[in-house]
C-alpha cells in the first residue's frame, strides 16, 4: 500500500522544498564564500537536529538528516534545471550536459591536467564557441582574442583569478575590485621592468647561468648513473634568480647549491595547481584553504610573505636595485606606500610566477631540440658561435646581439607555442560583447583556446604539432607556410599582458646561449619521447611527470 502523505506532512515537505528553491534563488543573484556556506549549513543542521529532539521526535537524527537531503534535493535540482533551461543566457551555446550544469565538470577536467587536449576536443566536436561551464565560454576564434584581451574592451580577469583565503590584500596578478587599483599597481610594477632596469638584473642573471653550467656538472659528477635531470636544474636555476630579482639577496636563496629540501618549487607548483584548478569553481578555494588540501597554498604565501619581511628589514643593506625596490618606492594615486600585507601577496607572484614558466619552457626547448630529427641544437650552436667567436666564460653575453639572433628567437617561440596553452578566462563587462556576429551577455566568463590557436593549422602551417622552428624564420617552412605570430598566448595580452615578458625572453635566451655552447647533451639510451610528452601536464603551471634525463658533456670550446 503506498504511503499517502497528510496536509500537514505535504506541507512540510512542500516547506522545505521551497527552501531550497529559495537558497538558489539567493546564490543565483550574489556571490557565496564556501566557508561561509559550510559553515551556515552546519550550524543550520545543528540546530535542526537539536529542535528535533526538543520536540520529542522518535528519530531526531534520522528526521534532520531526511530535511537535510530534500533540501539539498531541492536546491541543487533547481540550479540544474536553470542552467540546463532555455532562460538562461548561455542556452544557445552548445556543450557537454555536466560542463552546463557545474563548474565542478571543468574543476575534474583542470586537476587531471589535460583541460588543452579536452578543449581542444570540444571545439572539434561542438564549433568555435563552446560552453565549458554554467557561466563560461571559450572560443577557438582568432579574431576574439583583441575582443577578449584587448584595451578596447578591458575585461576584468575571471573569478578564478580571487585571492585564496579571502586575504585582504592586492597583487598585480590576482584579480582586483577596479581597474584603476590594477593600473595603479601595474604602472608600480612596469617601472621595474624598463629596459634600463633589466640592465641592472644582467649580472645578477649571467652569475647564476654560470653557476647553472656548473650545477649541470656537479649533480652528474654526483650521479650513479652518471646522468642529470635538466628539469630540476632549471627549476633551481630559475628560483635562485628570482631570489636575487626579487628580494636582492637577501634570503639566500640557492637552490643549485642546497638542493630543495624545504619542497619550495613542488609547494610552488602545487599551490598554483590548486589556486587553477579550484579555482574554476572559486567556492571550493574557500573550502580548501582550511583544510589539508590548501596546504601548499598556505605554506607558497607564508614562505613567500617571510622573505619579502626579511627583504624589508634589510632595505638599508641591499644594494641592488631589485623588484622590491620599485615596489617600496611606489606610490598609490593617493600618495600611500604600498602596505606590506600587498608586499607579502606580490611576493607570491614574483617568486612563482617569475621561475615557474621560464624554467618549464627551458626544459621542453631542450626536449623537443634533442629528440627532434632537424639537428637544431647544432644549428642553435653554430648561430651562436657565429655571433660569439672569441667569448670567454666570465665576461657576459651581449644581450642586445641574444635578441636580434633569429634562430635562437625561433626556438624560444616555437617552445612557447608548444609549451604554454595557459587558460586565461575573463569576465564579460556589462553591455555584453559581439564575437564574429555572435552576442555574448554581460558577467559570462571567456577564454580563447590558446592551445588550439597555438597548434591550428590556420595559424600554423605545416605540421603544427611539431617543433619545427624555421617556421619562424624568413620563408617559414616553404611555399604556403603559415606563422600567426600574434596567434602565440604564452603572456596574454592587452591590460593583463605580462609585465615581466621583454625580461623573460632574455633570461631564456641567456640560458640557452650559455648552455649550448658549453655542452653537448645525450638522452638516455632507453628514452621514451612519447611518454615524456605525455606526462606533460598544464594547470596554469606546467607539471613534467617524466626527468629529463641527459648525459653532458662539454663542447671543446667551453665559455
């Protein structure tokens, strides 16, 4: 006999669905903080477990727990439908039925590092305009991109780009309550990267290449197998540099000669996983932030946040002219030093930011020159010789002639391309936007498919999933080729563009240069070129599963 509720039963359960109705009805129309949700919820369960067994329910813990479920029921079953119905402003955009109805979907996607590949598949499958997610596009059209990054419009950055931990502070890279507070600190941050102040970073760049050569040297020397992963030294390379750009010194950062046992490039690399990943659905970054899981996040900040302290306290003793300096120097439009709490938050984004990418294009430059069949690495060299014919190893590399050698430009651009299929969302102003005769609406979140531009045949022409590296060179790859250079997002563009990208080309080509010259590398026997391009993994940082495992040594001209 089925089970027929009475008025009173009905109107309770019509209660506590509408209850959920009306939860979504608020989340639709303002912004939840995870913690505060999880926390309102718990007290809210709290309390209806105790009312329960105030009022003498038979099962109090059974009666709270079957509310609970209808009215989450109810709740997320009212999201679904809306976002799943004709009402919403995305419903003309095609796309899987998970990615439509939860960011969750594009959270999964992000942490198994492959979200370029699943993208990509998605605009082969569903067009140039594809819904990844209940508020978010991304667009596999070249003619977005002045749209999307460009000043006319200037998109605000995505919600994914918020500050973990709700930290009441402001950096260059994370997403700001205005544009002017971003074009305040951007205009800060751009006086450090003048031409003249990269000139000051030169020797600081040339010591620890040179120490780079050397750490190469050793830590196969210190080898059973006689053998050097590439990767790490670069990660290393590139921290030990940052220390010295950023904080001038001060903290002693020198991972090529310790090693790395405090875990600061994996706790670095992990954070920006998580800080990526998560944060496509920014409530869940609430939430990790206090649990286990954002530890790495945590520990990137207070590692990061002590050394800008230890740089400050020693202001009066630094003399070189390093990021903090401009940043200490720098001046809000109210006439306000920049608070140290901002301070602590930039130096997140200097450390990380400033090795992490640099670092992880070397090792796949290197990668892909010495398993590809076209000699590169000799052409690199025999450019380099020619450029460079009586060079000694101490005195430093002309970086004016570095930047006008087109080979050694074509290699770093052609690793780019390979090696950065970044997601770089932004937020819809109000008014909406027409893409390619398509209407946008206001607060959708965009992002173009960088790695599907980047390895499209339409902006690169022949062979554009291989490294081939005369493609940007005069002719290109012959009769037909195709080089849209302007189609190459490795550092964004337009408002957000990358303050620091004129001086990471030249640590690149530095380090490359250097290198080539001093070394001849072997793979390993038993390489599998497959399956360490496989494991590359990208979350806004790149993750190598694989050692670049290589045997040196050293050219007979050594500089």
């Amino acid at each position: 006999m089925s089970a027929v509720l009475n008025p009173c039963q009905a109107f309770e359960t019509a209660t506590v669905a509408a209850s959920g109705v009306a939860v979504w009805l608020y989340a639709h129309h303002h912004a939840c903080r995870g913690d505060h949700a999880f926390l309102c919820y718990t007290v809210a369960c709290i309390i209806l477990y105790a009312t329960a067994v105030a009022c003498g329910a038979e099962k109090p813990l059974s009666l709270s727990a079957s509310i609970f479920v209808m009215h989450s029921v109810s709740a997320l079953g009212s999201t679904a439908c809306y976002r799943l119905s004709p009402w919403h402003p995305l419903a003309g955009f095609p796309g899987p039925v998970l990615s439509r109805i939860s960011s969750l979907h594009l959270v999964y996607i992000s942490l198994m590092g492959k979200r370029y590949l699943v993208i990509d598949d998605l605009h082969r499958r569903f067009g140039p305009f594809v819904r990844i997610g209940p508020d978010q596009l991304s667009i596999n059209l070249h003619s977005a991109n002045g749209i999307i990054y460009g000043p006319a419009n200037h998109m605000e950055k995505a919600d994914s780009y918020t500050t973990p931990g709700q930290i009441k502070a402001t950096a260059l890279f994370f997403k700001q309550k205005t544009k002017a507070i971003h074009q305040e600190r951007k205009r800060i941050w751009s006086s450090a990267f003048t031409r003249s102040s990269i000139n000051n970073f030169i020797p600081a760049v040339e010591r620890r290449t040179l120490e780079l050569l050397d750490c190469i040297e050793y830590r196969q020397s210190e080898s059973k197998e006689q053998l050097v992963d590439l990767s790490k030294v670069f990660c290393h390379w590139a921290y030990d540099i940052m220390g010295e750009i950023v904080f001038g010194g001060s903290n002693n950062l020198e991972l090529m000669k310790n090693g790395d046992p405090a875990g600061l490039v994996d706790s670095g690399k992990m954070a920006t996983v998580l800080l990526d990943s998560l944060g496509q659905s920014p409530w869940v970054i609430d939430l990790a932030w206090h649990l286990p899981l954002g530890n790495s996040m945590v520990r990137l900040r207070q590692v990061a946040a002590e050394m800008m302290r230890n740089r400050v306290r020693a202001d009066a003793d630094t003399t070189m002219r390093d990021l903090t300096s401009h940043l200490l120097d720098g001046r809000t439009s109210s006439g306000d030093a920049i608070p140290l709490a901002d301070l602590e938050l930039e130096a997140v984004v200097a450390i990380q930011g400033g090795s992490d990418n640099t670092s992880t294009t070397l090792s796949l430059a290197f990668y892909y020159m010495l398993v590809s069949p076209h000699n590169y690495y000799s052409k690199l060299r025999q450019e380099i010789y020619q450029a460079f014919p009586e060079q000694e190893r101490d005195s430093p590399l002309d970086w004016d002639v570095l930047a006008g050698l087109p080979f050694l430009n074509a290699v770093v651009n052609e690793a780019l391309r390979l090696a950065s299929p970044y997601y770089l969302p932004r937020n819809v102003p109000p008014g909406g936007v027409i893409i390619d005769g398509t209407f946008v609406p206001e607060g959708t979140s965009l992002a173009i498919a960088a790695y599907s531009q980047q390895t499209s045949p339409e902006n690169f022409y022949p062979d554009p999933l291989d490294f081939r590296v005369e493609r940007w060179l005069p002719g290109g790859l012959g009769p037909g080729s195709r080089t849209e250079k302007a189609a190459l997002y490795s550092f964004s563009s337009g408002p957000h563009v990358c303050i620091a990208r004129s001086f990471a080309y030249q640590e690149m080509r530095c380090a490359l240069a250097r290198i080539v010259l001093s070394y001849n590398f072997k793979l390993v026997p038993n390489f599998d070129a497959k399956k360490y391009r496989d494991g590359i993994l990208n979350m806004r940082t790149t993750l190598l599963k694989e050692p670049l495992l290589v045997r040196a040594s050293r050219t007979n001209r050594v500089i």
